[in-house]
C-alpha cells in the first residue's frame, strides 16, 4: 500500500501537466509512476496516450490494452485503445473495444461513428451504415461540421453497398450542413451520373467547381455527362476548359479528341490527341481513340501503326486485336484481318465489345454464319449490349431473317448518338394497335433513302388510325404529296403537327410484319409531277436513246462509302464505248469527276436545276435507265418504278439482301454485285454487257 499512494500522485500530477500542455513532464511523471506500481492502470493509460500522440504506435497499443485489461469498465480507456488500434490497421480488434466502450456509454455519438469507420475497414457495410446512421440520432446537436462529416462518410458506404438513392440523401443532407464541401458535390454528381440522371449531375458538377474552379476530374465528369446527353458543343468547351486549368490533364485532352470526332472534326481531334502520343508513355486509353480517329480519317496504314503499338502494351488484348483487323480490313488484306478477328473472337475472355467488333469484320466480309454467331456471343456475355444487339439486327435483315432482324433493330433507340440526333417524341408511342379516333405522325429518322424505301408501308398503318401525318425531310415534301395512305405531309422544319400518337418509320416494319414473302404497297408508289415530267422531257428530247442516268457516289461521311461508291473514271471506258444520252443525277462533291474523268462532252448535267427529289423525280421519268451506286437516288428510281440498274459492294447495305440479282422492294431493279471484297471488276463486266443489250434493243 506504501507503494501504491506516491504512484497514484505521480500518475495525477502527470495527468495535471499533461492537461496544461507540459507533455515532457507528464511523461516522466508517468514514467516514475509505473516504476512504482507497474500496474497502475492511469498510469499506463496515460503514457499509452502520449505513446500513441508521438506516433510510436506498438508501445501505444500495449500500454492502452494493459490499462483496459485492468480497468475494461472505463468507456474512455477502451475508446482509446480502440483508436490506436485502427491507427495501425487492426481494425476487428478495434471494433470490439468500440463495442466495449458502447456498452459502457451507449449515447457517445463519437464512438458509434468511429465504430462505423472501422466496420467500414473491415467490408462490414451494413453494420457500418447502422452504426453511422445510430451516431447522427446520438449527434443531432453536434456542430455542422461534424454532422456533415459522418454523412459524408455515410454516404460513401452506402454507394458501396449499392444503396445509391440514399447515398445521394446523406450527401445532399451533408451539403446543405456545410455548402463548400466541393468533394462531396463531386461525389454526388457521380452518383447522379451513375444513375442516369445526367441534369441533376451536372448541377452537381457545376457546384463542385463553383466552390474549386481548379477541380480538375469534376470539369471532366461534368464534360462526360453533357457529352452522354449529345450536348457536343458544350461538352467540347467544358474539355477546353479543363486543359485551360490542367494543360497536362490526358482525360482532358483524350476527351476533348472524342467529342472532336462525334462532332466530325476529326482532324482537330487527332491535333488535340498528338501530345499524348508523343513523349508520352503508350496508355491503352489514348491509342483506342488514335485508331478511331485515324480510322475516320481514312489513314488506315497509321491506324494499323497504333493497333500494333496498342498490342505491344498487351499481346492478348482483344480490343487491340479488334483495331487490328479493322485497319487491314480498310487496307484490303483481308486474310490478315480474318485472322485477327477470329483470333480476338476467340479469346477466353473476349468481352461484349470484342466480340461486335469481330463480328463486324465477318459481316464486311461476307462470313454471316460466323458474324451471327459472335453477336450472339456478345448478347450472351452482355445481354443489354447496345452494339451488339444492333449488328446482329443488320445482319439478320441482310440475310432475310426479318422477323428477328426488325424486332432487334428497335435497339437501335438505345444508342445515344441515335437517340440524340433524331428521336424527339418520347412520348405517346404507337404500338400498332388500332385507334381509328387517332391522329398517328410517323416520322422519318434516318436517310434520304430511308425514307424513301420506307414510306411505302404507311399504307399498311393508314387503316389501324383515323389519320396520318408524315413528317419528312424538307427535300423529300413535294415528291411525298399524295403518298398513298397519308392525309398531310410534313416537312420537317421544327415544328411539329398537332398528333395524337407517333412512331418512327423504320419501325413499321416490325408493327405491320413485313417479311420477304410480305411488304405491303405496290410499285410505282412515288410519281413524278406530270408539269415537270413535260419539262425535262422537252430538255431531254435531244439526247440519244436511251437516255441512261448516272449515280457513282454517295454520301462521303458514310461509314460504308470507300466500298459503296465507284470513281467516275471507272466507268469512263463504260461510257465511252456505249452510244446513249448520259445523264448525270450526281449531287455533291463527287459531280466535278465529269470534268476531271474527260466526259464533260458526254454526260449531260442538270442537276444545278433540281431544288429536291421532285425535280430528280421528274428527270427520272424521262430516262430509260437509271445506274447507281447504293445511295437515295436508287431508291427513288426503284420508288417510281423506273428501270434501275444497282452496283453493290461484296456485303452492301442490308435492303440489298445478299446474293440476289433482283430486290423485293424493287421489282424493275436489277442488282450487279461485287464477287470479291472491294472489286468491280466483275460487276462492270457484268453491266457493260447488260447497258449493249439495252442500247441494242433500243435501235
């Protein structure tokens, strides 16, 4: 006992100094205290907490578990020994002396939120959320800070455990305790984002960089949002923004090259994409969207370059391998792009992506069998595979299966560039059921062509409602007056036709059924204005017969074009040998080839004189013939029911079915296909013989 007494005043005057800051002091107290009584269970408490200040963590914890050993009744030695515990990761240890100190003083806020902390350590969520959630009902008068802090933390685990609605509560709730907290702004706009609710994301983004202008990765999300809702031009000026802030930032830059390339400045994005190329370690992130680019640019020897380089960062890595067939397959070594694709397509861990992507290239190769099998593949792997399910609807439909083949083309509505640049109407869907007090708008979503293959079947819709509107490209109007089954017709200009019920047009196929056995409407089903057919007629009537009219090109931006459309120089020879009245129907860029082809003399051109496809319609009922490549033109002349000779690429667009001579849609075509990949050797033989047999007949 004599003992016991001058180690208790010790281990009091230790605790005196220790409170007014004499940390040395108080030390040595303690110190001289245990030499004493080696037990003297303040003692060890004491220096155990000085022990755990100055970071020397295993004397800590040593010190503080002796001292809860002889006092496990005091709520505050079992906290601290519990603390110096997390400090050095021994978290279920931890846990339970939190639990302990509980048990002793259950309303101390503190404690169930630090318990909820190392619970949180541990993967133990759901104890930690109650554990975070008993701490905030304990700690309603606490500071706003610490308030904000627990739901900040709250919020954290709750994301984690998918509880992500009321992640977005707890993080709400924390912002408004404390609105500067521009880390938690982030995480909610992360949250939002992950939701789909792009709006209330990017309001979450745009606080976080109200409170830290220099936010870099919150500029860059917010970029990613506008970006996912086809916001391009904002998108594009947020990403400029974040490289004005952080010039080293590559998820800026990168970013900023993809919204280039969706906005069809392609070059400006391999401009903005070149510092991260050069001087710069390969990441697998900037040379996918090098290849893209240089893709779109047509380099596709460069695009080769990068995919090889994206393989030397991984040699089994399926989407480098993909890029690699991709790029042979736009230099025309199609063996070695074969190859590639069936070696990505067999990869053990071949993901949805990878295997669209080789299922692309065995479509382009006329390999339906194997391209089939890989989109099913991916839709097995990935069942909401966006890409997937739309490649495998094109090649379904190129090969006939059309009752499969529309019912998966409906997921063409989920891809966002789609969406975003053409769907307008989210609501009032029609579903073909019939509504005879209904006013139904069908509207076209697509191409000339499109259109013009389509608007057939609105005949087929026009006795399920009261009454059609057809909302149409402008240039299409006048040629759509009196389109059978349509009570007005609608140029697309901004405003919409008052209507009840709405549906796209390529989406009556599926709603009617149609099926290569059954595509309502008959032929001609589009007719020239009978004025302007006696207009052409007078300007034509000079020229030879037959008047045959020419289309080489289409549009340049489509994806298929370099394999679609056809140099004018290489139907020159064609041209030159044949007596007829050549007539030019080629609009755009590609109409300067009769000069530079030297058949200025030989091809009349009107088509500075067609405002739209009426004129076309016109000219086309004066021609005994029509050649063109797989652009609207062929539609037309295949809508009027003129005579229509199609050149086609090895696999063309899927309306052109695959192998046939002739087209159920158009029964006065006539189709020349292309017998290997990227040559028209055998399809201009093939014509030429066929434009002798109608110059012949025509004598």
């Amino acid at each position: 006992m004599s003992q016991q007494k001058p180690a208790a005043s010790r281990s009091a005057a230790a605790l005196s100094a220790y409170l007014k800051g004499d940390h040395a002091s108080a030390e040595r107290l303690y110190r001289e205290a245990l030499a004493l009584d080696a037990k003297d269970a303040a003692a060890l408490h004491g220096l155990g907490v000085l022990r755990f200040q100055q970071g020397r963590k295993p004397e800590a914890i040593e010190l503080l578990g002796a001292a809860a050993r002889l006092t496990p009744g005091l709520a505050e030695v079992r906290r601290n020994h519990a603390a110096a515990l997390a400090s050095a990761g021994r978290f279920a240890e931890a846990a339970g002396e939190y639990r302990a100190a509980l048990a002793i003083e259950p309303s101390v806020g503190g404690d169930w939120s630090r318990l909820g902390s190392v619970l949180g350590e541990l993967g133990q969520d759901a104890e930690a959320i109650a554990a975070y959630e008993t701490a905030l009902s304990h700690l309603a008068a606490a500071p706003a800070s610490e308030r904000a802090g627990l739901l900040r933390r709250l919020g954290t685990l709750q994301r984690r455990a998918g509880q992500v609605d009321a992640a977005i509560r707890s993080w709400r709730e924390s912002l408004a305790l404390l609105p500067d907290q521009s880390a938690i702004a982030f995480n909610l706009g992360n949250a939002l984002k992950d939701e789909g609710r792009s709006e209330d994301a990017e309001a979450a983004y745009r606080r976080a960089l109200a409170i830290e202008p220099g936010f870099t990765r919150a500029r860059i999300n917010l970029g990613a949002v506008l970006h996912a809702a086809r916001r391009l031009e904002d998108a594009e000026a947020v990403f400029r923004e974040a490289l004005a802030h952080d010039p080293g930032s590559a998820d800026a830059r990168r970013n900023l090259a993809v919204v280039l390339h969706d906005r069809g400045r392609d070059e400006e994005g391999w401009q903005a994409l070149q510092p991260l190329l050069e001087g710069r370690p390969d990441t697998a992130e900037t040379l996918d969207v090098a290849v893209v680019l240089l893709q779109a640019l047509h380099r596709p020897a460069e695009a080769l370059a990068i995919a090889d380089r994206l393989l030397a960062l991984d040699p089994r890595s399926g989407r480098a391998l993909g890029n690699r067939a991709s790029a042979l397959l736009a230099l025309d070594r199609i063996e070695e792009a074969r190859d590639a694709a069936r070696i990505a397509a067999a990869l053990p861990d071949a993901d949805g992506d990878v295997l669209t992507g080789a299922g692309v290239v065995f479509r382009s190769l006329g390999l339906m069998d194997q391209s089939i099998a890989c989109f099913r593949r991916a839709l097995a792997a990935e069942p909401g595979h966006i890409g997937a399910h739309s490649s495998l609807a094109m090649a379904l439909l190129m090969t006939g299966q059309y009752e499969e083949g529309w019912a998966q083309y409906e997921w063409r509505w989920k891809t966002p560039d789609f969406v975003a640049g053409i769907g307008r109407y989210e609501h009032k869907r029609w579903n073909g059921e019939p509504r005879p007090d209904a006013t139904l708008l069908v509207y076209a979503e697509q191409g000339f062509g499109d259109s013009l293959q389509f608007a057939r079947l609105i005949a087929g819709a026009a006795g399920r409602v009261g009454r059609i509107a057809f909302e149409i490209q402008p240039e299409l109007a006048r040629l759509m007056q009196g389109l059978a089954g349509t009570d007005e017709i609608v140029p697309r200009t901004g405003k919409t036709a008052p209507f009840d019920l709405q549906v796209p047009l390529l989406s009556l196929p599926t709603l009617l059924g149609v099926t290569l056995d059954r595509i309502p409407g008959t032929v001609p089903y589009l007719h020239a204005e009978p004025e302007r057919v006696r207009h052409w007629a007078d300007r034509l009537r000079d020229l030879k017969r037959p008047r045959i009219g020419l289309v080489w090109q289409g549009n340049p931006r489509h994806p298929n074009d370099r394999l679609r459309s056809i140099a004018l120089a290489r139907l020159a020879p064609l041209i030159e040998r044949r007596e007829a009245g050549w007539v030019s129907l080629q609009k755009g860029p590609a109409a300067v080839q009769i000069e530079a082809a030297g058949l200025a003399q030989r091809i009349f051109d009107p088509t500075e004189e067609l405002a739209d496809y009426a004129d076309t319609a016109a000219v086309c009922a004066n021609l005994d013939l029509v050649i063109s490549v797989d652009t609207s033109v062929a539609h037309l002349a295949g809508a009027l029911g003129r005579p229509l000779f199609v050149l086609l690429p090895l696999v063309p667009d899927f309306r052109w079915l695959l192998g046939r001579r002739d087209s159920p849609w158009y029964p006065t075509a006539r189709l020349f296909r292309q017998i290997r990949y990227n040559d028209w050797s055998d399809p201009l033989a093939e014509l030429d013989r066929a434009i002798a047999e109608r110059v012949r007949d025509s004598r």
